[in-house]
C-alpha cells in the first residue's frame, strides 16, 4: 500500500512539469524522529532540501505524528497543501474567516488545505499515524502560529495584551518554545 503512495506522488511530481530536471529520486520511508516538543516530524522534499523540484512547481513530504502529537496551527503562504494518510487517525481542519471545515481522516482519506488557510493536524488516533503531503509549490513556506506568538523578543506583557492570555502564562509558553521578554 505504501509503495502506491510512492507511485502517485512520483507521477504528480513527473506529470505536472515542462522543466527540464535531470535529477532522480528514490523514496526513503524512513519514519521522521518525533521525540520533540510536538511529538511529530516531517521528511520534507522542498527545494531547500532536494533540488530535483526546482522548477517542477511542487514539493513532497513524509508526516509522522506520535501518540498524543500534533502539527500546530500554521500556515503555507506558498502553497497548497494536500495530505493522504497512510496509516492511524488524524483529526485535521482549517478556518476560512466565516467557517471551520475539520475531518477525522484514517488510511487513505485526503484532505486539502488551501494556500494561506490556518490549519492544523492532531494524532486522534491509539498509535503513531503516518500521511504522506504534496504542495503546490517548491518551497510552502511554512509560519507556526505558536512560534510566530511565543518564540519571539516582544515582552510577555504586549503578547498578554494582545491574546488576552494571563502574563504567566505567556511566559510559560514562551520558555518552552525559546521566547524571551
């Protein structure tokens, strides 16, 4: 079964380009180290990792989410992005201004979320989950929601300010992802 997703991401990635790219790639489906702060890892094929898509207008990459992890609120301000679950349960969504649109997927549902849309991903499952995601463009530019609140200099009093969340709680969450102030 997973060397079908290999197959279909090889032929989007060959199918969709008039570039001429000398380079080949053999899939490795290695699962990603999830022992951090989100219990989860993505094995990206972006332009900055694997030239072979410089031009094709596409990138590819493995996710692999522990028990218990999840890939936060974030954004693609660069592309579209298209996840195919592989294995486990993810509970995904993103929010449009006026509406939320969330789906419990499991092994071979797809879901689509539209360049520059917040969204997320949650392991709801009992064990690991793997999905396998395609983007519409070589480098998707990725901005965590969490990262962007709490990983920065601004003082915790301005960050409280503006979330309406408690001060120390805005510095608790700062230390954990490398804020200061």
């Amino acid at each position: 079964m997973k060397m079908i997703y290999v197959l279909f991401l090889f032929a989007l990635l060959s199918f969709t380009s008039h570039a001429a790219v000398n380079d080949f790639c053999v899939a490795d489906l290695k699962a990603g180290n999830t022992t951090n702060t989100f219990n989860a890892a993505l094995t990206s094929a972006f332009v900055a990792d694997f030239l072979g898509v410089n031009g094709l207008g596409v990138s590819a990459a493995r996710l692999d989410i522990a028990k218990g992890g999840s890939i936060p609120m974030h954004t693609h301000l660069a592309a579209t992005e298209l996840l195919i679950m592989v294995q486990g349960q993810i509970s995904a969504g993103f929010m449009t201004p006026t509406a939320l649109y969330t789906k419990t997927l499991k092994p071979g549902d797809i879901m689509v979320f539209p360049q520059g849309q917040l969204h997320f991903q949650v392991n709801s499952g009992n064990g690991k989950t793997t999905a396998f995601l395609a983007f519409s463009g070589a480098n998707p530019e990725a901005q965590l929601l969490d990262l962007l609140l709490f990983g920065n200099s601004l003082p915790s009093e301005l960050v409280a300010q503006t979330t309406f969340l408690e001060v120390e709680q805005v510095k608790k969450v700062k230390a954990r992802f490398g804020g200061r102030g």
